[in-house]
C-alpha cells in the first residue's frame, strides 16, 4: 500500500492504512500498535521536513525474519548529519525532533538513506507472524499500481531452488486487474516450478500466460557456488546486478510472455558475494545511475528499491522493483 502524504488529514489516513495492513498480515495488537505508531511519526516528519513524501507498507519475509514494513520516502534536502538528526531533542524544524528516534526505538530494523540534495528514505521494520522462508537473502520491494488503480499489474516472486536464491519480476500488459490476472498467474508457476533451471522456469510461465493478456517476466538465480547469475527475461523488465560500486546491466529478449517469445535463453553473468539483484518494470525509468547515490548500492535492499522508485517512476504505468542481496 502507498499513501501519498502532503497534508495534516493524511497523518491520520498513514495510521489508519498501516495498522489495517498490520492487522491484515498477522500482526498482534503490540506490533500493530507500534506500526501505527511509526506510520503517525513517519508522516509527521514528511510533513514537516519535507512538506510531502510517500509512505509506503508492506510486508516483508526474508532472511531477516518476517512482518510488516514501513517506508517513508521525501525528495527533501536531506539530512547532512544522520546520526545527529536521530537524537532526541534535535531538529531543523524548530520541533521536539523525537521522530526519527521514536522511529528507531519502536522498529525492530530500521535504517536510513538520506545524503544533502538527494532526500531521505527511512525503513523501519516491525516482526510480526511466522517466516517462511528461512536462511533466505534479504529481499525489499515497491510495488505501486497505476495511479487510481487498486489492482496492480505487476509483481514479484521470490524463492530458493534447490538452495539457489531465485528472484522473479513480472508486468502483466497494460494495468488493471487483467494485468494482475497475468502477473498472478506468472507468481503461481514460479511457486510450483521453481527448479534450478531457469529457462524451464519462463518456459513453464509464457505456456501458462497463454490465455492471458500476456507479460514481461524476468527471472535471475544467484549460484553462489558456481559464483554467477543465470538470467532469463522476457520484455521491458530490466536486471541488473550490484557490486560495490559497479552496475552490471542483464539482458532480456524482446517478446512478451505468453505470446510472443522467439527466444527463451539463458543468460550467466559475474557473481561475487554480497552483491545486490535488482529488477524492475518499465514503470521505472531505467535511466538510474548508482553513481548518483554514494553508498546507497551497499544498503538495506528496501531503500535501494524505494530511493529507485521515488526518484524514476514514470508515474503512467503500474511500478515495480525488488531487490535481494545473498
Ligand atoms: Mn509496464
């Protein structure tokens, strides 16, 4: 869920949609009360630091535990001194300045992207429910519908097969609720095929699209033994892979799953430890350059995914990009 804040209403409209959300996605009462708490904090400081921004919930399940997730994203001056602004008592708005403080001591993660000029992103995470899927990467993730929409034609899958981080993005053509029929139907196949080959993977989902309206479907497996990235795309989702410093783009052939795919074929690139798998749709403007962002590549993957999404959304069509790094 995203709740665009810009004004005083939407403090209240942040905590009613993040608490519904928690309660929805098995949080007790405690965790509820405390992601209600930070969604209040985080659109407060949108608020007033930023004059408006984004918040946005989900729910997260990777090698950090599962529970709900809270972004909220500024495109504001950002913060020149991080640590100094999380002290309580100190701000440069002339309030109390316990936000980000109450942020931190109420989450069970948290941790923020905020360089002068470029904004901020903060993540907060609260446990709630049961993982499933242990020994996983971290993985964090937007998913935006096209702006009115409440179905979204995009969509993402993560897996381990036969051990092998596996990490799929999906855009079901056009929007609407007959592009998440597509994209749905691409997680189904993901969940009950996921082997260790990929190309049998998007075989499997552009046989099964066929009755749909068809889709862009990317998916990249991180052989961490054999230290490469097998990648297999379908359509405008664009891959990359991030090192350190350096972005490695992946290729796709054209086509859309389902319908049109003259070429189903693998793809391996360089993997080495702790690198970072990003995908997205063509909701996204792939025009991003990590260069811009100094040490953004080696943070938490849900503020990768959210400065991405903030500052490169077109903004005409369902958006989408998710992050794992093993
Ligand atoms: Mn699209």
């Amino acid at each position: 869920m995203i709740v665009a804040v810009a004004d005083q209403s939407q403090v209240a409209a942040s905590r009613r949609v993040a608490s519904d959300f928690a309660a929805e996605h098995g949080a007790d009462e405690a965790a509820v009360g405390r992601v209600a708490l930070i969604a209040t904090e985080m659109a407060t400081n949108l608020l007033k630091h930023a004059t408006r921004g984004e918040l946005v919930i989900s729910r997260y399940d990777d090698a950090s535990g599962a529970g709900i997730e809270l972004l909220g994203l500024d495109k504001a001056d950002g913060m020149a001194n991080v640590p100094r602004s999380m002290e309580d008592g100190y701000s440069t708005a002339g309030s109390p300045g316990t936000g980000l403080g109450a942020i931190r001591r109420q989450a069970d993660q948290f941790e923020v992207f905020s360089r002068p000029g470029l904004g901020t992103a903060i993540l907060a995470r609260i446990a709630a429910g049961k993982p499933g899927k242990a020994a996983a990467p971290l993985v964090g993730a937007v998913l935006a519908p096209y702006p009115g929409e409440t179905a979204c034609g995009d969509a993402w899958a993560f897996g381990l097969a036969t051990g092998k981080p596996t990490l799929m993005a999906v855009d079901g053509s056009g929007h609407g609720v007959l592009a998440a029929d597509a994209a749905a139907i691409a997680v189904r196949v993901f969940h009950d095929r996921l082997g260790d080959n990929p190309t049998l993977l998007v075989e499997d989902i552009h046989r099964a699209l066929a009755p749909t309206r068809g889709a862009a479907v990317a998916v990249a497996q991180v052989d961490r033994a054999g230290k490469v990235v097998r990648y297999v795309g379908i359509g405008n989702i664009s891959g990359a892979i991030l090192t350190g410093g350096e972005v490695r783009r992946m290729v796709s052939h054209n086509g859309t799953a389902g319908h049109i795919a003259p070429r189903i074929r693998e793809f391996t690139y360089p993997y080495s430890a702790g690198a970072a798998i990003l995908l997205h749709s063509d909701g996204l403007s792939n025009r991003w350059d990590m260069a811009h962002y100094p040490g953004l590549a080696a943070s938490h993957p849900s503020l990768v995914a959210g400065v991405l999404y903030r500052d490169h959304r077109r903004g005409r069509d369902d958006a989408s990009v998710v992050v794992m790094r093993t």
